[in-house]
C-alpha cells in the first residue's frame, strides 16, 4: 500500500474495493463504511508498541468526508425520530452538528469541558478517554440548554467511541439531569472495549448504540506489520 502523508489523511472517500481492507497492514488501516466505501485511517501505535489503533480525527477531515459520515449517521438515526442532537466535546461536536443539520434541525446541544462562570458543579461529571489518559476533565451542560433537551427524544453523538468513558461520561452527565438518551451514535465504533463500559452502565445502552463502520485494535505480527486480531489467528 502506498504511504500517505500525515496531512493526507481523512480527506476522500473512495469506491468500493480500492484498497485491500483484509490481511496486514503498515501506515494505514482501510475502514469500510456499510455501502462499501473506503476510509483510510492512520494507525497509532499504543505504549506497549504491541497494539495500534486506527485513528479518526473529524475536525481534521475534509467537508466531504465529514458530510459523507454525517448523512450516513443521520439516517441510522432518523427512524428513532431525534427531536434534538447533544454533541460530546471536543470532536463529537462537529460531527453532532453536522448530523443535526442533515436532520434538519435548526441547532444542537453542545456539552463542553470549558467551565463557564455561570455553570454548575451539579451538572457536571468526570471525564476521561483513551487519547487523552493523563488529562483530568470534567463534562459540563449549559443550564440554559437543559429545557432543549427534557422531555425530547435526544441523540448523544460522538465521533469515536472507544473505550467507551467518554460517552458513558455523556450518558451520567445527561441521566442525572432527568435525560435519558434515544440513542448513542457515532461515526466510528473502535474495538468491543466500549460495550463492556455501556453494558456496566446499564443494559439498555449497548442496543441503542450505533456507528457508521467499526474497527479493531490492531496488532503486530511477526513481520511488524498490523492485523486484526481475528486475521492474526486465521480466523
């Protein structure tokens, strides 16, 4: 496969069958959204040098390729009849606005980790993600925003969920304020680390999440090179 540039990176969607999406990988892994198109994703080595994961960063992406997975997105959701979109901060915030918009709504809710004076310890959680381990966050809502969300069918999107803190952040965060989410959506599902965390958070949560494509975390095989877990075993 031909190396890419790091700037190259989530800027085309290509047909059906251009890359190679089974097998080994090296620079970058081939995800492939449910019509057959293809992402190419950046892979990230995690510390133990072992494992990658293949990265999305949508605020990087191009228009394209941002409205490609919005619109994919917003029709997995639009039978669930969303009245209002939140959006997790930071990256989750460009892709819930640009599904609220393919919706057809007039504005989202932002949930933010910027504390604004006039903002409420109560409405607010601990948060934490993968990409970001060391750094100790706290989710807040804007209380002028709550009576948008009461009473509404609400979709809590983020553009990756992985180890799945960050959206079961989103999920306390909403729930302790009398908001019980629709559904959970966002534009890549990475591993199956996050149905562990949203199963603990309730069993309900699990059946109301959905993505646009899922990918693995990758290992390195003998050749130092990236493979599934299921194609590393030949399964």
């Amino acid at each position: 496969m031909t190396e890419m540039a790091p700037h190259d990176f989530w800027q085309e969607i290509h047909p059906s069958g251009t890359f190679a999406d089974d097998g080994e990988f090296t620079s970058f892994y081939v995800a492939v959204l449910e019509d057959g198109r293809q992402l190419r994703l950046p892979i990230r080595a995690l510390a133990d040098g072992d494992h990658a994961l293949a990265s999305l960063i949508v605020n990087q992406a191009s228009f394209a390729v941002l409205d490609a997975l919005a619109e994919s997105l917003a029709e997995k959701i639009r039978p669930m009849r969303i009245d209002i979109v939140a959006g997790l901060p930071t990256l989750g915030l460009t892709l819930a606005a640009a599904v609220a918009q393919k919706l057809g709504h007039s504005r989202y809710v932002p949930l933010g980790t910027s504390r604004k004076f006039w903002y409420r310890d109560e409405l607010s959680v601990a948060l934490s993600s993968i990409t970001t381990p060391m750094q100790q966050k706290r989710l807040y809502i804007d209380p002028r925003m709550l009576p948008l969300l009461k009473g509404r069918r609400v979709a809590l999107i983020d553009d990756v969920i992985s180890s799945g803190t960050s959206i079961v952040a989103g999920i306390n965060l909403l729930t302790g304020c009398g908001i019980e989410p629709a559904v959970i959506a966002a534009a890549m599902l990475q591993s199956e680390r996050w149905r562990e965390s949203l199963a603990a958070a309730g069993p309900q949560w699990t059946t109301r999440t959905v993505g646009v494509f899922a990918t693995p975390i990758l290992e390195r095989n003998e050749a130092g090179r990236w493979q599934a877990p299921s194609a590393r075993r030949g399964t």
